[in-house]
C-alpha cells in the first residue's frame, strides 16, 4: 500500500492516543517509528503489522480499527496532499459510492502502481441498495464499513449496513447491503 494509507494510521494513532502509544505500536510492528512518503508503494505487510499493532497495543479486535480507521480516513485523505483527486465533488451519498471507481482511476494517475478495489453499486426494488467490493487486498472489508459510515456523516444522512456475502466465508468478494435514510439522488 501507498505510504498515504500508513500516513493516515499514524496521524490517527497520535491524534486519538498520542505518539508514546503510536512508538509502542511501531515497535511492537517492528516497524521504524518515521513519517512515510505519501506516494511510496510500501509492501502490504507492513500496513498489516501495523494494523496489528494497532489492535494488539489498544486491545482492539483488528476489524474494529480497521472500521474506525475507514471513518477516519474520509477526513484524512481530503485533506492530504491528493485531496483533489480523493474530492468526488458529490453532494449524495449514492453519487459518492457510484463514483469510487471512477475516484481510483484519478489516483492511479499520480500512483501507478496503486492497486485500488473496484465497486459495483445496486439499487434494489425495496429502496435498499447493495454494494459490491472487489479487492486483490484480503481482510479490509470492515474499512469499507468504516468509509461508508465516514461518508454517510459528511453526507447528514444515515446508513444501516449489513455484510451479506464474505469473502473470509470462501467468496469471490464481499458483498453489503445498505439502507440508506434521507439520500436525495
């Protein structure tokens, strides 16, 4: 992963907790306590031991930071250095999730050796709405909670999500269904 998503790991772990406790996660990580570079590509596993770290040092289940850290991540990587590319410029929710791809395809032109997760969004017959997630990355399913949430609150609206199909059950992806309250689009 990109030196921005371990950027964001660290802000939120000194901002939140404060940096003793993000020196004890790095150790713990066996990782240098530094700043990464933004736009270094940076092997997945070093993003996986901190994450770890993270859940082990705060004595939280890793799918619980991983939630908390994609509510974070809404805000962070707006005001990063790409938040230009990371602004959808869109006023709905359902117009946020419909352009993630679309988001990705603008990153990958700064970072080309990004390897983003693609979605595919469903409006269903009963007004809910189902979100598909497809990543090379296994495990960050509940950060894509944490991200849907994030922009839910920015949106003003309400979200209910529930992870239908897992792809830690065997499946080729995760799938989401989401019931969203007061979104326009």
């Amino acid at each position: 992963m990109y030196g921005l998503v371990n950027n964001g790991v660290r802000t939120y772990v000194i901002a939140s907790h404060g940096e003793n406790v993000w020196r004890k996660i790095c150790k713990h990580a066996r990782v240098p306590d530094e700043k990464y570079e933004n736009l270094t590509a940076y092997d997945d596993a070093h993003t996986y031991a901190l994450v770890g770290a993270v859940a082990e040092t705060l004595d939280m289940p890793a799918e619980q930071v991983l939630q908390v850290f994609g509510e974070f991540w809404v805000g962070f990587s707006k005001s990063s250095a790409l938040g230009k590319l990371i602004d959808q410029r869109c006023d709905t929710l359902i117009g946020r999730i419909r352009g993630l791809d679309e988001m990705h395809e603008r990153i990958q032109l700064t970072m080309p050796h990004l390897n983003p997760p693609s979605f595919e969004f469903e409006e269903r017959a009963d007004g809910t709405h189902r979100l598909h997630y497809m990543s090379m990355r296994e495990g960050l399913a509940p950060m894509v909670v944490g991200l849907l949430k994030g922009m839910a609150a920015e949106c003003g609206v309400t979200i209910e999500i529930t992870h239908v199909v897992r792809r830690s059950d065997g499946a080729d992806h995760d799938v989401f269904n989401l019931r969203i309250a007061s979104d326009a689009d």
